[in-house]
C-alpha cells in the first residue's frame, strides 16, 4: 500500500472509513518511511529495529539491488538478530503473527524460532507459482506445520482476484485477541495482510465495492478489517491498554497499475525506489485514551521505531550490543515532541539519500535500467525527472542532488549547486552521513545466494497432508538481482 | 489553488487546520471542477451559471485557447448576462464583491452595473505591470472609484513576497459581514482572494511560517483568513443560516513551482490544461445544522453550480430564457444523493473532454506547443503521458481517448479502443456529447480584440488621487494567446 491510498491521505475516491477513523480518533503520521523499498528488507528492519544493511537483509552481488526472499533463497533472519518477539517474551508477552512472514522460509528461519509464539500464514509472497508442478506452491503454516498450500487449498483466483483470505487472517487475529484477553496475558499482534500485492484479492462481498477496482477492493477489505479489530479491542474493553499501529512494508507497486498498483499521492515514483513514492508510508498510531485524537505528527518516523517504540511500551530497553536505528516515538506521539533523527535510504547495500528535516540528498540515483525499462518495466510510470528518475545509476556523492520537500515534495527540483541554501543544507546533511557511514559495520549479507533445491518442496507437515514434493538437487548460485 | 493543496485532500504538510476544520464540519467534494483551466472564464461561469463558450468568456482567435481579461482587453461580461448578485438582488440580497473581479474593466463591465452592491478588489490581476510607466499599474476600487493601485497604494513586495492584502480583505468581509447582521439583511459575499496567484503573497505575520515556502504561507494566511470568518458568522450568532462555499478557480500552476506553484495532488498537469490537475477544484460546503457534520460527496460539481445552488437557497428560480449549466446541488448537499449530470472540459472554443459517471473521454489533448515548452514553459514538469500531454494539439473526436478516473485518477492509462469497457463507456458519453454540442448555441466571443488603449489609464477616481495617466491612441488588434 502507499501513501496515498487512504482517505486521510488525499486518495481521491476517499473509501477508507475505518482507517480515516482510527486517524482522526489517533495521530496521524505525514512524515513516515519504510527502511526498504521493498518488502523483506523493511519486515526484517520492522522485526529488528535495525537497517536491512545491518541486519543481513540485502544483497552484494551488485551494486544497489533490491533482494529479497523468494522461494529459492537460501538465507534468512540470522540467529544473531533480536526479533521483537524475543524480547517482547521477557515482558510476558505471547506473540502472534498472522499473514506474510517473509524473513526466510528455511527451517531455521521459522517465526516460532525467532519469538513468535503463533503462527497463521505463510513465509513467502502468493505471487506464484500457481500450479504446483515445475515449482511448489508456496505453503501456509499454522504454527510449525504447513497446512496447506497457495492456489490449491487457498485458493486465490486469479481471473476474479477472488480470495477470502483477508477474511481468515482477519478472523485469526480476533480469536488471539480475544484468547489473550480472556487469560489476561499481553500480545503483541503482527497483522501482516498483503491483500494489496499482486496478484491483487479480496473476498467475494467486496469484489466490485470500489470506485478503484479490484486494488480498491482489497484496500476497502484491510480497511474494514481494521475496523473490526479496533472495535473488537473496544468490545473486549482493552483498546486503552493497546497500542495499534498502522503502516506500510512499502510505496505502492506503480508497475502493478492501473488495475492491480495502489497511489503513492503526489510522491516520485514507487516499490522499489528510493524516491518519495517508493519509502514514504501511510502511518497511524492509536491508543484512546492516551494519544490526543485528531493529531497530526511531522516527526520523522520508520517502521524500525515500532521496535523501539513497542519495547518502550512494555517497559523494556532496547539491545545495548549492537547499534538499533529505531527509536522511541513516545514523546512524538505523546507529548507532541519532535525528534530530530535522519532518515537513510537504501537499497541494498548502497546509501541511496537521506533526509535531514525538510531536506533530502540523493547520492545515488536509480529507478530501473534501460534494459528493463524498455520491456515496459517502469517504476515511474507517467513521471520523468530529467536526471532524477535515471535509468542508470547515478552518482552524486560529491555533489548530492538536493530537494527540499516541504516547497517539492514530489522531487522535481532539485536546488541549485551554487545557493547558499544548498551550501548551508548540505554542511548538516553531510555531517549526519559522514557520521552514519563510519560507523556503520554491515551485517552479513543474506540475500545473495539462491538454490532450487531449498524451495519449499517438502515443508514441515507435508507428509500428513500428502503434500510433499521432491526437491532437486543443490545447485546454490548467486541470485540474480536485476534492480 | 489546486484540488492537493488543503490539508483534507492530502497535501502533506498539511497545514490548513480552518479549512480541514470546515470539511469536518461540512463537505468535502471531492469530483468539484471549474469550467475553465483558468481564472476569468472560470469567474464568468461561477457567476453566470453558464460555460464559458456560452456567456462570452472564450476567443475564437485561434482553436483551443486559453484567454482571459488582461489590462488591454476589449471586451468582458455583456449586458445580456444575468450575473448571481443581479438576481439575488429581487430577494433582498445585498451583495458584495471582495478581491478580483476578472469580468472586465472598462465602465460597462463594473461589478456594480452587473448587480454587486460593494466592491473592494481589483479588476485584473495583481501580476504586473509593476512600475506604473510604460504601462498603467493595476488600480484598487472601493465601490465606483479606484482608490490607489497596486505596487504603488498596495504594496507587494516581490522580493519577500511581503503584501497584507489578504488581511485588508478578510478585514473588509468581516465588517460587511457584520454589517449585514446588524440592519438583518441577507447577504451574499463573493469573497475572491488571490494571494495564491503569482506572485504570491502574505503578510509578515505568516511569512516564513509554512514548510512549502511562500506560496505555503498564502494559503496558511487563505486558511487563517477562512476560519476568521466561519468563527464571526458563529459568534454573530448568523452560521445556521449562512450557506458558505469554498473552492478555486483553477488548477495550481505548475509553471510558478516550486516557489510559487501549488498542489493538484496525484491529478495530471495543473493550471491552463483540461487534465484533472488543471481542473478538479478542493470543494468544501458549510452550513451548520444544515449540512451533516464530516459528509463527502462523490456528486459531480461544477463551480456554475453555486449559480443555481444559490439562486435554490434564496428561494428563486434560475433564468429560464437561456441555457443554464450549472444545477442545484442542494439535494446532494443536504440528502447526500448523486445527481448525474456530465462534466464538460472547454479550453476556449474547444470541449477538449467530458466526464460522464467516473469515465472521462478526451476529445482533444494538448498541454502547449513544442515552442513554448521548449522555452521552458512547462504546464506539466517532471509529468509525462506518451499521447496524452501532447506538446501539438491533438484531434481524438472519433476515437477518443478514454480513462477511468477511479483505478486512474492520474490520467496516465487509456482504455483500449479494442475493449468492451471502452465500447459501453463511450456509447454513453456520445450520447451526451452529441447532444450538448447539437443544441450549443455559442456567445459572442469576449475575449478576441485587444487595445492598449483601453488599459487602466485613467479610471474612474483617478483625478481626486492625482493617478490618471494618458492612454495611448486607440488600436485594436486580435489578441494573441499563445496556448
């Protein structure tokens, strides 16, 4: 999902009540990003608190090249990493995933073995395959056994993008509300739905719903859904000893569109870049009672805070060893504080920009190749920034393109090399980034081999369901990143 | 200002808390549209509840041009037009314009010999001549006489951007407004601030105040000004039977970006195009205990609207000698029904594009000529739609391009002529189009003949001041608009 795709942000057919709700009754976030343009990497930085470059979650194969999980990757969460989860165990907590995990689907990558306490969902995108044969459909598990399979036992259709499996991850996560509510322990809850990736679904009463197609029908199914999660906490009569927050793993997937990408508002671009379009997330935090409805917040935020933020809340401190890039929105959301902290870009394993207040500098600018962009693969469909949307990679690190983004949100002009403004801008940035990039020690690198032989033939639990395949034989490669 | 630049439809600043304020407690449109990609036919229609190409506002000097009221031009509002205030008039009404007038400003065009009782504004636009030498700055009227004239009386700085004018005219509102309490007379404002055009201005209390820069604190002054006059009607005890009304009169222009330029959202192009961007106007209805607290309405809306929407809350009917384009939106307003009603998009003597429903067909395309955009003149930057934001003007009338405005409000995908869709769509819209343009009876053009003579030399008032300047000799030739 973008930016732009609530109703609260600007989407023009307005069609997410729910969500809108939640924002005027909490705060709403203008200023948010993910810590990747892509998936795996900002779940990883979500779970970790910490850049995808540290904790294992990208690529060195090439220069600046969005990896991630798909079936055929050998890597995945290292043991080294603190997930959420793990601590969140200390304080009592029972922790819960529903939907996509993504961080490895390999045994010893398994959401229970880093924290989790339940599972409904799956490790891997239901993009495809779709049939089972040449590749393994991918599985869902509930906890530690799958119990079926993607397009077989859950059916997605790809015709009608019919599917109830908003429906069952919605279901999933009320019956764990209300069974921690009834042994009064805490929870922490991963709502992780991803209804809106292609390909796009939604279950058969909202199919048709929405002025925007069928991704509109999938945003109105999360939205509704939501909905019924925060009444059912208000039901239950916990919502003032919940802390809800709502956001993004990504922009919206612009390739994907007119019928199946979401809007990224009036942002650059989207998945997949470092432009505004591709990090800035939809973002909302609620909790009646403690949060002042109706408020807004500039507060430079990432999906990492909700690490930091949620071990604040259950009165934890973050790891002392090793470096957490979250931090503690607490005072932003409040007492209104406004924390200053820079906002990195990266992809891969390059520092693409960063944002320092209303500034942001590109040091390296990149939407896809010429090779890629000439089979129709745009990530920027109808927008062309003369040096800025490149289709090479560009370098810009001694004279970082600069954007001020409260006079050019959508980066479309950069300021000229010779302002004073320019000059004084780039002084601070500069400082920040020197900062950030002697100190940082990168992790591992996760992503960078790939083997058929690991895909998910044969997961835990498919001998009961007669659902094995035989794999083939390890051929482990380097994975083939093309942008 | 452009349908991206409040708060409510997502301007990510969001630094409009009176206006977001007023949708929350009325409704927001959020398919409201102009009549004209620019400001005096546009002001024509609002006020003659008639398109451009009927009430005269249009040139005929060359296909689908932009053409407006600058200082030389001949021609303005004709007698024959019955203007809002000239009709409320017969109910008792008391009218009062404040700000640009735009209709023309040669004696018989004189707001107050078209039904205004008061005046205090302009009648051109406050962009130039700035020295009052070669050419004749423009003059300031209270009522029947000029009172001083701009960057002479009324200062804007160009260099900071520094003018109160947005005070002086709230100041004016505020005090008609009360004046119209106390001798209980019913009143109608048309409250026309153009801070937002460049250049751009504010006062000193708001400059520097805003993330977006200049044009940011005009609209923080706009929004200020706005909510300064919601709270007087409140506190005259006069808001439950006051209907008020907020919207633009074109698009954001995008040439005076960043420094000057607005937000059209994720809408294609901005200000001079018939794309969304150049037409989709932010649209907010008040009348507490009236209009339902929070509504949105997806009622197709056009600023001829208010014409017979007014007319309906004054008890009287529109003129039925002529065609009138505007509707009553009271039973959209007041009972949240959806009238349907088609959108038409002129571009001078042109219908470049018709809404019908959420399907908008393009009958024409241009955005400029090859030679203006190669002089930098860009109406839409860093946006580009292969076919769509053509640079020559392009004739689509017997396969027009069509979009659907829900899964692409960007105008960025046409349907595919070869497509069932498009075939049920257009079937629909021909039917409307054929119609409108069978029975369009065409004004006189208004806007075709030019006369330095005829500028703000000498107007009315200008003896008493000592500004009376000496016209040069009559010579009439056919403006020229270059797009």
């Amino acid at each position: 999902m973008g930016w732009g795709d609530l109703g609260a942000f600007g989407e023009p057919s307005k069609e997410t009540p729910n969500l809108d709700q939640m924002a005027s009754e909490g705060m709403l976030f203008l200023d948010f990003y993910t810590a990747s343009p892509l998936c795996s990497p900002s779940r990883a930085a979500l779970l970790t608190g910490r850049l995808p470059v540290r904790n294992g979650f990208y690529t060195t194969n090439a220069h600046a090249r969005n990896a991630y999980t798909p079936q055929d990757i050998v890597g995945g969460i290292p043991d080294s990493e603190l997930l959420l989860p793990e601590l969140l165990k200390k304080a009592g907590y029972v922790n819960k995933i529903v939907g996509k995990w993504h961080l490895g689907h390999r045994p010893q990558f398994h959401p229970l073995k880093h924290g989790f306490d339940e599972w409904f969902g799956s490790p891997n995108c239901h993009f495809g395959p779709f049939d089972n044969r040449a590749l393994p459909n991918i599985p869902v598990y509930r906890d530690w056994e799958m119990i079926g399979r993607y397009y077989e036992d859950f059916k997605i259709d790809l015709k009608t993008g019919e599917a109830n499996l908003t429906q069952i991850y919605l279901q999933e996560a009320l019956d764990f509300i209300s069974k921690q509510q009834a042994s009064q322990q805490p929870f922490f809850l991963y709502w992780a739905i991803d209804a809106t990736h292609a390909p796009v679904y939604a279950s058969k009463q909202f199919l048709g719903t929405s002025q925007r197609g069928l991704y509109g029908d999938a945003v109105r199914e999360i939205d509704d859904s939501v909905g019924k999660i925060l009444h059912h906490l208000q039901q239950l009569g916990i919502s003032e000893n919940t802390f809800v927050f709502f956001t993004s793993d990504n922009g919206a997937a612009l390739i994907s569109a007119p019928k199946q990408g979401g809007s990224n508002g009036r942002f650059l671009c989207g998945k997949q870049t470092t432009f505004e379009g591709g990090m800035r997330e939809p973002a909302i935090a609620w909790w009646p009672g403690h949060i002042p409805a109706g408020g807004v917040s500039h507060q430079l935020g990432n999906v990492m805070d909700l690490f930091t933020t949620s071990l604040s809340l259950a009165g934890l401190q973050p790891p002392s060893d090793r470096q957490i890039d979250g931090i503690d929105l607490l005072p932003a959301i409040l007492q209104g504080k406004l924390i200053d902290r820079p906002i990195f870009y990266y992809r891969g394993n390059e520092m693409m920009a960063v944002r320092v207040g209303l500034y942001k500098a590109h040091y390296w600018t990149w939407s896809n190749s010429w090779e890629e962009y000439s089979k129709g693969i745009d990530f920027c469909p109808g927008q062309n920034v003369s040096g800025v949307t490149t289709h090479t990679q560009e370098e810009h690190t001694t004279l970082p393109l600069l954007f001020h983004l409260g006079r050019d949100p959508g980066e479309k002009y950069p300021l000229s090399f010779a302002s004073d403004e320019y000059q004084r801008a780039m002084e601070q940035l500069s400082v920040v980034v020197q900062q950030h990039q002697v100190t940082l020690v990168p992790g591992e690198p996760q992503l960078n081999v790939c083997d058929k032989a690991v895909m998910n033939w044969s997961p835990p639990g498919c001998e009961k369901l007669g659902k094995c395949l035989q794999p083939p034989e390890s051929d482990p490669k380097k994975c083939f990143w093309p942008h």
